[in-house]
C-alpha cells in the first residue's frame, strides 16, 4: 500500500524539476551525511517527506521480511533490497503513471515503489492465496499489469531484454509509455545484455537500463568480474548516452532520471543510468557476505544512508520535530504489521490450484 497519495507522486515534481533550473544543494557537509556532491537539486519539503516515507516502507518492510524468513515463515530466496532504496523511489519520483517497471529477484522494493500493496507481496512470500501470484510464486515473481510491474525474474539478465520489449511495445503502440529496465552489476556483464541494447538504440525505443552497482554479484566483487567498471560507458559502442549517479542520494537519482526518462519518452532512444549504490544485508538470506568486511558496510550505513540523509535534511533544513518522525515510523510501522499479519494468517492456496495460470487458455490469449 502506497503511504502517500499515488497519483500526485511523480509527474509533477519531475516535470518542475526538468523545466525550472534546478537550485543547488547547499555545500556544507553536516555530520553523518553524505558529502555534498555539487549542482545536486534542492527538494521541497513535500518531495522530501514522499521520499522519506516511500524509502522507510521498504527499508522496514524488508527487515520484517527478513524476521519472518528467521523464523521460517517465508520458503525460498528472499533478496533484500535494503540499502537500495533511494534507486527506485528517485526513479518513480521522475516517472509517469503507466511507465513500467521491470526487474530481477531483489524486487519487494520496486513493488511498493510502484504502488503494489504491502500485503500482497508479503502474502506472496509466505505463500498465501492473499499473495500476487496466489501463493505460487513468491519472492521472485509477482506482477502487476495495473501497476505496471513486469516482475521479478530469477534468471540474471532477463528482465534487459524483456524491458527492451516492453519499450517495443511502446513504441510500437505509440502510448508515449517508457519502460525502466533493472539489473545488476553482475547481469551486466550478460550477452542478452548487449543484443537487447542494440536493438534498443537501434529502433529508438524508450527504455531506460538503470544498472544498479551495488558492488557485489553474490560473493564477487565487481573489480574481480568486470573489466570495465563505468557501466555507465557500457552503451558507448551502440552510441547509448549514459551517466553514473549517486543511488544513494535520492535528489541526485530524480534529476537524472528526469534526463534519462525525457531522452526516451521523446524518441531518442534508450539511456542508461549507472546508480552506485549499496546492500547492506547478504546477498540472500542465505549468504553470511564473509566477501566483505564489517567496516565497509558499517561506513556506509554510517555515511551514506539514502533515509538518514533525507531525515538529516528535514531535520535541519525543514524543522521536522521528533513527533513528525515518529508519526510517520508508528503510520509505517502499522501498514507493514498489517501485512506481515496478514500473511501469517491468510491461508495457504487450495489444492486444486496446482493446475491454474499454467497455460494460457485459447479462450484467454
Ligand atoms: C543466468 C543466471 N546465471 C546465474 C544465476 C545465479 N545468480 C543469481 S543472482 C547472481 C548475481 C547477480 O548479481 P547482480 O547482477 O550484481 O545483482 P545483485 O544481486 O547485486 O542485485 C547470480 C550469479 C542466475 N540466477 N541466473
Ligand atoms: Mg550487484
């Protein structure tokens, strides 16, 4: 369930942000922020409490994920998106309703980001009937035609050439519609990665690639496995513009994606974004991340947290008080209760649902 009002999220901030000159943050680097990374926009206080609250939801609906995978409620792979979250909130924040969202297994994230309600995914997990995919799918598929959430896709990669489909389709249709495409440090070094690339940029479809460098494929770093580690040049040979961004600071995701998503919606073809971002949890539930040592992971929570920066700022810039802060955790807090609730209780599928949503009935193609 969305927190804030879905309709009057992206649009209109990113189109105010694309057309006025966008003001500069302030150069100061505060104690326990980022460091100021210059001609970073300012956010108004409105977009800075829709993105603090799209971001906390994630970041609190996945730690209670993981508490119920703990105890052995949820089966399966579960993929964490916490530490991520400025990546798709800034996305969307840039977004118009009825552009797609595509991606791969770390997914929860990008459900809520779209829109999805909380206790639908987290059905989904334990395997309930309440779930997106009645319970037969979980974590790693679940869609959503309404909310144009094209899934979660376990196969590395394969989401890049369903996107630049889905960009097909768009462009085919003219529906003005751009689809934003996911993957992974590791799914780009994918060869589908390349075929869906050229093609994208060879029939101007408007996809936008985001790449989510968290630094990490599982246990490889990604010094160990690319030989070129600017993703952001990975389009260079098919003449695909691309920037590297901080995914850690959801201002500086928004403004280019507004660039990126306008360079596709107005025919110029696909762009890729390169969000240098971080997990901070293991690569699945099941991974003790030993690649890695505790200091990194600590020195980023400490340093770059895409939530604590948005407090920090509301906090001094915009003079939320404590209560502010904590009706907005206690409003989070009761949405991701409720589904975790939910999904302990709904019961599992019936029996005889085995035999459904297996084949596409002629009746239904
Ligand atoms: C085609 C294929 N190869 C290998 C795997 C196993 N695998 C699952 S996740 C993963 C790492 C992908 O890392 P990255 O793209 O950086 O995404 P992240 O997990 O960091 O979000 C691998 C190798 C797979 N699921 N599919
Ligand atoms: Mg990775």
């Amino acid at each position: 369930m969305a927190i804030a009002a879905r309709k009057t999220k992206a649009g209109a901030p990113a189109k105010a942000a694309a057309k006025a000159p966008a003001k500069t943050a302030a150069k100061s680097t505060p104690k326990g922020a980022a460091k100021a990374i210059p001609n970073v926009p300012t956010f108004t206080k409105e977009e800075e409490l829709h993105a603090y609250r799209e971001m906390l939801l994630i970041r609190r609906f996945e730690e209670k994920a993981g508490q119920m995978y703990g105890m052995g409620l949820i089966g399966g792979f579960c993929h964490l998106y916490i530490g991520q979250e400025a990546v798709v909130i800034g996305m969307q924040m840039a977004s118009k309703d009825g552009d797609q969202v595509i991606t791969g297994y770390r997914d929860h994230g990008h459900m809520l980001a779209c829109g999805m309600e909380s206790r639908g995914v987290m059905a989904e997990l334990t395997g309930r009937r309440g779930g997106y995919s009645h319970g037969k799918g979980g974590s790693m598929h679940m869609f959503s035609r309404e909310k144009n959430f094209y899934g979660g896709h376990g196969i590395v990669g394969a989401q890049v050439s369903l996107g630049a489909g889905l960009g097909f389709a768009n462009w085919y249709r003219q529906d003005g519609r751009v689809s934003m495409a996911y993957f992974g440090d590791g799914a780009a070094n994918q060869g589908q990665v390349y075929e869906s690339f050229n093609m994208a940029q060879l029939w101007k479809l408007p996809v936008v690639f985001v790449i989510e460098n968290n630094r990490y494929a599982m246990g490889t770093s990604v010094n160990r496995a690319s030989a070129q580690t600017d993703f952001s040049k990975r389009g260079v040979s098919f003449g695909i513009p691309g920037e590297q961004v901080d995914g850690m600071d959801v201002r500086a995701v928004r403004e280019a994606a507004s660039r990126a998503i306008e360079h596709a919606r107005s025919g110029k073809g696909p762009y890729i974004l390169e969000m240098q971002t971080y997990r901070y949890r293991g690569h699945s539930m099941s991974d003790p991340a030993k690649y890695r040592s505790k200091d990194e992971v600590q020195r980023m929570r400490e340093e770059h947290d895409p939530i604590e920066q948005v407090r920090g700022r509301l906090t001094r810039e915009h003079k939320l008080g404590e209560d502010e802060f904590k009706a907005i955790d206690a409003k989070v807090r009761e949405i991701v209760n409720d589904a975790a609730e939910f999904a302990t209780h709904d019961p599992e599928p019936d029996v005889s649902e085995l035999w459904t949503d297996i084949l596409l009935e002629p009746a239904q193609a």
